[in-house]
C-alpha cells in the first residue's frame, strides 16, 4: 500500500501559490491605472529668418545652415532632462521665414496657436517691429540674434529681453582688458556697412568709459583686392601716428583679416577680429563648459557658435524657470525669469540673470583669439556697487530705455 504524502495541506498551499504568481493580472484592472501621469507641456517658440549673407573677401567658414536653432533644440533636450524628474516636458515650435517674408505675420500666427514664450533670432529693425506688435503684448520674447544697443535703449520693450550680447557690453569687456593691459592709445579703423558704424560707436564710448584715447581713426575704402594687394596696402594704410592697438569694426569679416601682420608698426589688431570679444567661443572649457561643448558636437558635428549659445541661454532661461518655480504656467515663468530670484547657470563662472531696466542678460564676456582663450570680462578691479557684470554695457544711471520700470535690482 503506497505511502501518504506527510503533508498534503501544505504541498496544496504551495502550488496555490506559484500557480498564482504566474497567472495574469485580473482583467478588472483599468489599463490607465498603470499608467504614470501625463507631464504638463512647456511650449517655446523658436522664430528665424533666412538672410542673404553679403559676399566676404575670406569665405574660408561658410555659415552653418541649422546656426541658431541647433542651440535651440540642445537646450529643449537639456530641459527635458531636468523635467522628466519633475513630471514637465518642453516642445520646440521653429519657424522660418523665407528672405522677404513678414515675419510679424508668422509670429501672430504663433500666438494664435497659444505660444507666449517666442525666442527671436532676427535682425533689430524686425525684433523692435514685434516686440510692438498689440498681439504680442502678453507674450515674452528673447532676442537672441540682435547686438544693436537700440534695443536696449530708445526701442527697448518691457515683453523684450536680450540674451545676445548688446555691441556696447563686447566693447566694454575689450575695453576692460587693453586699459588692463596698459595699451590705452587706440587706432580705430571702421568699415563700410552700417553695422560696422555702429560697432565703431560703442568702442568709442567704451574708451571714454574707460579712460583710453582714440588717437587715429580712418574708414575703410575698400577701393583695393585685399587678397592680393594686402602686403603692399596695408603697411600704408595703418600709418596713423602713436598708437598700441588697432581695434577694427568689420562685423561680416570683409577686410578685418588681412589687417593682422600687415601693420606699419608691430601692433595687435584687435575688435571684429584678432583678439575679439564674443559671448560664448569654441576654445572656452572652463566652469563646465567643455561639457557643453562636446554636447553640442557630438549632436551637431561643429563647434558651438555665439548665435547658437544666446538661443540656448533663452530656451535654457524657460527651463530653469519651470524647474524652479515647478509650474508650467507661461505666466509664472515670465515674473520669475524677470525677478530677482533668477540664477541661470551659463557655463561663464558667474550666473546670468536679466537687468530689469532694459531687459539685458547679465553675463561675463569671453576675449579670444583664433584658437585660444585669453580673458573674461569683467576684469578684477573694475568694481560696481551691485555686481561687477553691469561695468559691461549700459548701468541703470545711463540707459536710455524707457519702456521698462527702473529699479535698483
């Protein structure tokens, strides 16, 4: 007679078991309780425009097509890193406008699609005419394309601000480092196009800031090859007398490179090229930045660009606003991306932050050479009661914006 099993309750208990973890979750169980909870959605705008770029006498580096917006979208994958944890996911709306198109047009159509965070990569006369527009008056908008000091002054607004640099804060932080250096006696050589003017005029206003002298100035004729002549012109051209440095304005980069070497006298060459402050450069690692770098190469096969950074900064300002704040309400975000409590992280050593009297983000300014980082600025010693990164551009006492409410922040 075959013996009993000595424990037959127990054996039964166990299979039960096992026969109930292999069994499928009971149907009674909604699909959508398994699911995590929808992130609320951050929308930014990206708004560009095709220009024609007028032909340079170098055309070695031929601009990048994807300049601007590839900061654009590495700073909406940087925000969805933060945002995944807090529950927020950003999207990115890029629009184009082809040369002569009306780009007011194709932000209203933004707007009626319900963005009221719109990053601007155009140039001024088009950023004043929208930040003017009445259906953008609730919407907040960065430039991030313009240096033109108007926007800061006469034609700044209070839905504007700036994370390009004005030409004013480039010419401050050059201006910082030569009176540094002791090289305070200045040849200003200004090009033919109505940009370089402009940036000729900062640089004066940054030597009587600073207390250096221009002691020649001549306009650029242009009226020789410079790519064949150079050797022989040039050592003429720059015979203007006493002076230690040789600052060019030449923004498309039309002669300013043939001036190096050339010189009459063994000087620096200084401005739009040669040593050349710039808001962000491909040689800069410090406080992080190499990661940045390598980032942005490893997604875009090049170097980051100025452009490329100043939209970044813009779409990378919503994203700390949102983490902060832990809101995706474009409201909440635009009075806490003006306040005071704003401290963005920008890879310069110091945190960035907006000057409420013309809407201009405070950061340092980096001077380079081709391949090589020489400064930032602002310089040890050129001191400001509030914080050392408004000795760079217009301080609240100067600005000529009246659009936006003064204050002592």
């Amino acid at each position: 007679m075959p013996a009993k099993p000595a424990f037959p309750l127990l054996r039964a208990a166990l299979l039960g078991t096992a026969l109930a973890l292999l069994s499928p979750l009971p149907a009674a169980v909604p699909a959508a309780a398994q699911e995590a909870p929808a992130a609320a959605t951050v929308r930014i705008a990206y708004l560009s425009q095709t220009m024609e770029h007028p032909p340079a006498l170098s055309n070695l580096d031929a601009p990048a097509e994807d300049e601007g917006r590839a900061g654009a979208e590495l700073a909406i994958a940087d925000n969805a890193t933060t945002g995944r944890f807090l529950k927020q996911a950003f999207t990115l709306d890029t629009v184009t406008v082809e040369e002569g198109g009306d780009p007011a047009a194709a932000l209203k159509d933004l707007i009626a699609q319900g963005h009221r965070l719109v990053v601007l990569d155009l140039p001024a006369p088009a950023v004043a005419a929208l930040a003017r527009l009445p259906e953008a008056k609730n919407v907040l908008l960065f430039n991030a394309g313009a240096t033109d000091d108007s926007l800061r002054a006469e034609q700044c607004a209070p839905n504007l601000l700036h994370t390009a640099p004005s030409r004013a804060m480039l010419a401050d932080a050059l201006a910082q480092y030569l009176v540094f250096k002791r090289w305070t006696k200045w040849f200003l050589v200004v090009g033919t196009r109505p940009e370089d003017k402009l940036y000729a005029a900062a640089v004066r206003r940054a030597a009587k800031k600073f207390g250096a002298t221009i002691a020649a100035e001549k306009d650029w004729s242009g009226d020789f090859d410079a790519r064949r002549t150079a050797q022989a012109e040039v050592p003429v051209f720059t015979r203007a007398g006493s002076y230690d440095v040789l600052i060019v304005a030449d923004e498309i980069g039309d002669f300013g490179d043939y001036l190096m070497y050339r010189t009459a006298e063994p000087r620096l060459v200084a401005g739009t090229q040669g040593l050349v402050p710039t808001v962000w450069h491909r040689t800069h690692e410090q406080w992080g930045a190499a990661q940045l770098q390598n980032r942005f190469r490893a997604r875009f096969k090049r170097p980051m660009l100025p452009r490329d950074y100043a939209v970044w900064a813009a779409v990378r300002a919503v994203g700390e606003a949102a983490t902060r704040t832990q809101s995706t309400d474009p409201a909440t975000l635009v009075t806490y991306i003006e306040g005071p409590d704003l401290t963005l992280p920008v890879f310069q050593g110091r945190p960035a932050s907006f000057r409420p009297w013309d809407g201009q983000m405070r950061q340092p300014i980096l001077l380079a050479a081709d391949r090589s980082l020489v400064t930032t600025a602002p310089l040890d010693g050129f001191l400001h009661p509030r914080t050392e990164l408004d000795t760079l551009g217009f301080d609240e006492p100067e600005t000529g914006c009246k659009a936006r409410k003064k204050t002592s922040r």
